[in-house]
C-alpha cells in the first residue's frame, strides 16, 4: 500500500463522498490541501473566493442545489471568524455544510500562537454554538472516519454545519489509509399508528391548513406532497424562504407563511383548526413572531413532522409529533386513504383566492398625489417581467433586506415539484448571500442565476463578481439602490420617526463597480427600461448587473416611508 500525504487523502476521501467543486480561501495552514487539489484536479474543483463569508455562502447554496453537504476550506482565525456567518447561516437554514479550517500545528496548540482559535467554544454545540459538531483530527490516519462522520452528520435528522478542524502538521504527514465509502442520509419513516392518528384529525378537521418547507426535499418528495394535499384537497402554504416546497401555480396554493405575510393568510392560519407542518422548524418568522401559532400550545391542533426528534416538541408541543424524513413522511402521506368528499373545499379555494389577489399590486400607500403609484420603477411589473423572461428552472437568490419583498409577494415559483430547487435564500436574515448563492447555482447547475439585492446587501459580498468571472460563471443581479439600509430604516421610522441615525449610504458607481470585475452593467431609471435589459442580460455571455436606483420612499410593497412614519408619530401622540 503506497503512501501519500495526509493533505491528498483528505481530498480523495471528498471525491469519495461525490463531492466535485469545493469553495474557500487559501491559507498557509492547508496547504497540503491545496496541493491535493492540483493532484486530483481532473476530479474535483477549488473555487478561489475572495472573502471566506462568500465562500461560506456558496457551499450553502451548493448544498441546496445538490442535496449534498456543500464543502468550504479556510484558515485559522480570521478565515474561520469571517466564515462563521455561513456556519451560521446554514445553522438556521437546516442546510447541509462541512466547513474545514486549517489550524496552528499540535507542537504550537494551547499557546495562543499566531491566529490561534478554541474552535470548539466558538462553533461547537456544547456551548450552544451552531455548528452540529466540531471535531479537530490530531491522527492523519483517522481522515477518512472524520470526514465520513462529518458527512453523515451533516447529512442526517436535521441537516446543517459540521466543523472539521486540520493541525497544518498533521496534513503534512505521510499515510496509508484510503476513503470510506460514501455515505447516505438515513430516512426515518412515518410511525403507522402515527399516520392513523393523523387521518383521524383529518377526518375530524373543518378548517385545515398545512405549512409546507424546511430542508431535506427532493422533487419526489415535493410530487408525493402535492398527491397528498391533491387527494385530501388541502390548502397548503409555504414556510418563510422556502416557496419553492409546493407549485405556487397549483390551485391549492395558498401563499408563503412569512415576512410580509398577506394579512388574510395569517388570520386563516389563525382561524385553522388543525395545522399540519411538514419539515418546517416553525421558527419566529414562518409564525410571525410565534402569534399565527401561540407556543408553547397552539390553539389549533398541531401535527408537527420533522426529520429530528429533537426539533420536536421543542419550541411547540404538538397533538401528534412525527419523526420521519421529507422523502419518508411525503410517500406515507399520499397514500394516507381520503374520504369521497371533504367539508373544507370551499376553504381550500377561499385560501387560493386570496393568495391570487395578493398578486395584484396596489398604489403604495402614503404616494404623495401625482406621482407614480408605485413609483418611478415599478417593482411589481419588474417582477412580473422576470415571471415572463426567466426560464421555470432558473435559480432564484437573495439576500436579507427589504428588497427580496418584492420577489416574495410578487414571484410564483414551479419549485422542487417540477424538478429543480429554484429558491435560494436565507431564512437567518443573513445579508450578503443572494451574490455568492447565485454564482454558486450557476457554476453548481449551469441554470440561469438570478439575484434581487439591496445596494447595503451588495456591498456585503459583490467582491465575489471577480470570482464567477475568473471561474467561468455568471449570474443576473438586479440591484435596488435606495441609499440606505432600509429594512432598518423601517423599523427606525416605525420606533423613532424621524430620527435618522446610522442607516445612510452614499454609494459606489455600481455600474462601474461590475464592469470592473468584468460584468456588465446598466442602469435602468424607468420601468419602460427594463424588459429590454433583462433580454440583454439574458443573452449575454457574461454576468450582468441591472441597477435601479429606487425612491426611498418605496420602502415596501403596501406603504411609504412617509406613511409609516406619520403611523409611528400618530401613535406616539396618544
């Protein structure tokens, strides 16, 4: 058995697990890694980011489009810290990652030698960190049970980050192990009795309502569900971030359960009698602030199916708990026997009916006479010219602020029921993802990437342009530039009227900016605008910014600024 240096098995053993395109930044504490890489280069990929963060992001979004832990190699300290809000964001987003960080060498640990980090305090689980384990292989000879570990963890109950930590010493030493085979996520199943006892709440029901999304869906598994809400004639709704779990076209779609939620939707998810909740965490944003469902007991029945024992009865004690898989519990549920005829149909096409005439864009409130009812760029026609324009299997990212509003009440998306994940966005409010997740789709699949992002949100990882450039990848960004923060100059306005602080940005020529990096880029100032340079974004050979400079004042897609300021100053008056 011929040996090879740790830093090359470790590469082989990610070939094991199918893993073909890795992300990070170099660094001098794996570069044993890195030359494992240039061996095995006809096998898989290093994609050089620019900023740990965005390479976080990346592996994130590769993850969601493959199903597959999303790999990310960085450095001790600063690497690791500037990455932290991936691990983090993966955390909350339940998406499978394995991030490994370089280390100090065993002969310098414990001394705080240079950018030196106990990364078990500050990543792992039992000090109630966010990554699912964090382990450091002191033995080269164990890589392949670390990484196999890592893998099956990230992978199982409920998906997310695992942390694996390489002593630059240890990488350099010679070996004679070989990989694993690759692993698979184990899919718990649907207690029988369990499933029996749902029919009966079914049965029982008047007014049901199922909330749909979460990780871990396939599109069997979204086909089975939308058998299963077709048989029983469930309305059913999607959770925050997560619209792409059931056919938004289909006529039992009811909308998405969560920022902005259209007002009717969050009363009859309220005046629901039993709420079935499938793969969802049911965290603060998918039940407005735990209000559409009271913990820790719903008044509405609650039947909770999640692919972690542990997320169960968690935050809410359910009537009915149900460990099983998406995939698993999906493929029960379709062959969950109906009756003939249901009492809640009306309600089932009541809640489409609403869902469709949210769709329809109404004058902002608060627009000051005269001027545009939506403003000089209506962002709700853009919407629907990219509903026209972009392909059904297209990748659809963001990042956190205000401006994904307008992609989520005005975007309908086929989903994962029609064969690929469309929807990459973090439900951990992470600003900076929609660049990188969508370069990353793009380099991942070969779809068409597109991204809605903010001008703060930019700025957050626009950097990563160089790298789908110098990787062959391209995405389309529609940047909305408001000179602000504006998600927190909204609830500013809403807490302090007028009393502007900390939230003003005097911005780049972002034109400019992309054409730099090797982007194309135009400013669209006019609705009439956009059409034709959407078309030309999409037949170009490179990526593509789109710049919008919005009005300030279109700070939502129901109201003004202006109008919830005088809002906030009338109920300060009382």
């Amino acid at each position: 058995m011929s040996a090879t240096l740790a830093g090359r098995l470790l590469v082989q053993c990610l070939i094991a697990q199918g893993v073909d395109t890795c992300f990070g930044v170099p660094g001098e504490s794996f570069l044993a890694v890195l030359d494992g890489f240039h061996a095995e280069q006809e096998h898989i990929r290093f994609i050089v980011n620019r900023q740990e963060g965005g390479a976080a992001f990346m592996a994130d979004a590769h993850a969601r489009i493959t199903g597959r832990p999303g790999v990310c190699f960085v450095t001790r300290g600063p690497g690791a810290t500037n990455a932290s809000i991936g691990v983090h964001n993966a955390f909350q987003d339940s998406t499978p990652l394995v991030l490994f960080i370089g280390d100090v060498g065993g002969d310098f640990r414990d001394r705080e030698a240079f950018q030196e980090v106990d990364y078990g305090s500050f990543l792992g689980p039992s000090t109630k960190g966010f990554a699912k384990r964090v382990e450091r292989i002191d033995d080269p000879q164990r890589i392949p049970e670390y990484v196999s570990r890592a893998f099956a963890t990230a992978m199982n109950g409920r998906p997310g980050p695992v942390v694996l930590v390489l002593p630059e010493d240890m990488l350099a030493q010679s070996v004679d192990a070989k990989p694993l085979p690759r692993v698979e996520a184990v899919q718990p199943w649907s207690d029988p009795g369990s499933l029996r006892e749902l029919r009966e709440l079914l049965l029982a029901s008047k007014r049901p309502f199922v909330i749909a999304g979460g990780s871990g869906w396939t599109p069997q598994a979204a086909q089975a569900l939308q058998r299963f809400a077709e048989n029983w004639r469930l309305p059913v709704g999607n959770a925050f971030r997560f619209q792409d779990t059931f056919d938004n076209h289909h006529p039992l779609y009811a909308g998405d359960v969560g920022i902005a939620i259209n007002p009717k939707l969050a009363q009859r998810v309220k005046d629901a009698d039993l709420v079935i909740a499938i793969g969802a965490r049911l965290g603060e944003m998918t039940t407005s602030g735990y209000t559409l469902l009271e913990a820790p007991r719903s008044r509405q029945k609650l039947v909770h199916i999640h692919a972690s024992a542990e997320e169960l009865n968690r935050v809410y004690q359910a009537d009915l708990a149900i460990n099983a898989g998406m995939s698993a519990a999906a493929r029960s549920l379709e062959v969950l026997t109906a009756p003939p005829d249901v009492p809640w149909e009306a309600w089932s096409e009541a809640a489409h009916a609403d869902y469709l005439a949210n769709l329809e864009p109404q004058p902002l409130a608060g627009m000051p006479a005269g001027a545009p009812p939506r403003g000089q760029v209506d962002m709700a026609e853009v919407v629907a010219l990219l509903q026209k324009h972009l392909p059904p299997d297209a990748a659809i990212t963001n990042g956190a602020g205000n401006f994904a509003s307008w992609v989520h009440r005005f975007f309908r998306y086929h989903g994962l029921a029609k064969g690929h994940k469309t929807q990459l966005a973090p439900t951990g409010g992470a600003m900076g993802y929609g660049v990188p997740a969508g370069i990353a789709a793009n380099l991942v699949s070969g779809r068409v990437a597109f991204t809605i992002a903010g001008d703060g949100d930019f700025l957050m990882n626009g950097q990563e342009l160089a790298t789908a450039v110098q990787h062959g990848g391209k995405s389309i960004i529609v940047l909305l530039n408001n000179g602000m923060f504006g998600t927190i100059r909204m609830h500013q306005e809403r807490e302090f009227p007028t009393q502007v602080s900390g939230t003003q940005l005097r911005n780049p020529d972002f034109c400019a900016l992309a054409r730099a990096y090797g982007y194309a880029a135009e400013k669209v100032t006019e609705t009439a605008q956009f059409e034709a340079a959407l078309l030309r974004a999409l037949a170009a050979d490179t990526g593509t910014l789109i710049e919008i400079p919005l009005d300030p004042e279109v700070i939502t897609t129901r109201g003004t600024l202006s109008s919830i300021t005088q809002a906030a100053q009338a109920r300060q008056a009382k």
